[in-house]
C-alpha cells in the first residue's frame, strides 16, 4: 500500500504547523499507533458506512485501500461526492467536490494520479483527527462543540445509506425489467 499510516503521523510530529494535532490528539486518546482502523476517529464514525465498490484508477488497482478512501470522502465535512454510474461499463464512479474560495474543482477517483489520492488520504485524516480533537474539547463559554459534531456525523451516515439504498432499488428494478423482458419473450414464442 502507498499510504503509509504511521508514517503520516510521525511527519505531522516534525512539521512546526503540524505537530500540535497529534499533541492534542494523544493528549485526548493516547498514542497514536497501529493502524487507521484503530483509531476512534475510524470505529466511531468512519465504520459504519457500507462501502460500494467503484471504478479506481486500473494501475493502482493494489496500491491503496479504496474502502478506507471511500469511507474517508463520504464522512468528510470539508468535501462533498456523488456516485454516479458509468455509461461505459456500468461501474460506479465515485466523483469527489471540493471548494475552495470561489473555485470548485470535481474529479472522478479513477481520473485521479497517486500523488492526488495520497494526499486525499492526508487531509481527510487530519481532518478526522482535528474533529475528534474537537468533540472533545470544551469551547470558551462552556459547551461542548460534541453535540453539534455528532448531529452531522448522522446527517452523513443516513445520507449515504440513502445513496445505497437508491442504488440498491434501481439495480434490483433494472433487473426485474430483464426478467421481465426475458418472460415477454418466451411468450412471444409461444404464440
């Protein structure tokens, strides 16, 4: 895999705008070690998406946990997606949104190079990391920013089993019109 976890961190350690993440972040949970999938950040919240498989870029079909990414862009707060399928060959592309300022960039994940998705796999988790930090810490006038955090972590997750779920009924439809077809057929024979 290109995405080296523990690497990450330790570079997030040595960099001076950095290192007060992990700092915190420790503070909060402990050492940070292991794995992404280890991380409370990941079994609270990023777990529980379903994942659907979706068309990757094919020379790095092996170099990267694509359900990790998946799980990553889907609970992201700073990002939004869209999983379209694909007139070609019928896979799913997964299109990734991203604002910044006035300007607005969209990208399929399987149009992305290496470089693009590892750092994806870099923001998205100090993102994580950051609003973990965040549910934990106490704001000036007392309140926790938890509740709020919490509230749009469900907001996500029933969005995306709405995606699923709508995936799963038009799929399920096309093949009962198959079916369908097919019977209509046979009975055209028939006659």
């Amino acid at each position: 895999m290109l995405f080296d976890f523990p690497a990450f961190i330790n570079e997030l350690r040595e960099k001076e705008d950095k290192k007060e993440i992990v700092e915190k972040y420790e503070k909060y949970f402990g050492k940070i070690q292991w794995d992404i999938k280890d991380q409370v950040w990941y079994t609270d919240y990023l777990s529980k998406f379903p994942t659907q498989s979706y068309l990757t870029p094919e020379d790095l079909d092996d170099d990267f946990d694509w359900d990790i990414l998946e799980k990553l862009v889907i609970g992201s707060f700073s990002s939004d997606y869209e999983l379209k399928q694909d007139n070609k060959d019928g896979g799913w592309e997964l299109y990734i949104a991203v604002k910044s300022g006035d300007q607005s960039i969209v990208k399929t994940v399987s149009e992305l190079w290496s470089f693009q998705i590892l750092r994806l796999y870099e923001i998205y988790i100090e993102e994580q990391m950051n609003l973990q930090i965040l549910m934990n810490e106490e704001s000036e006038d007392g309140e926790s920013e938890k509740e709020a955090l919490i509230s749009e972590r469900e907001v996500r997750l029933k969005k995306w089993n709405a995606v699923i779920d709508t995936m799963n009924r038009s799929q399920e439809a096309e093949a009962a019109k198959k079916d369908q077809e097919a019977a209509l057929g046979d009975l055209m024979w028939k006659l």
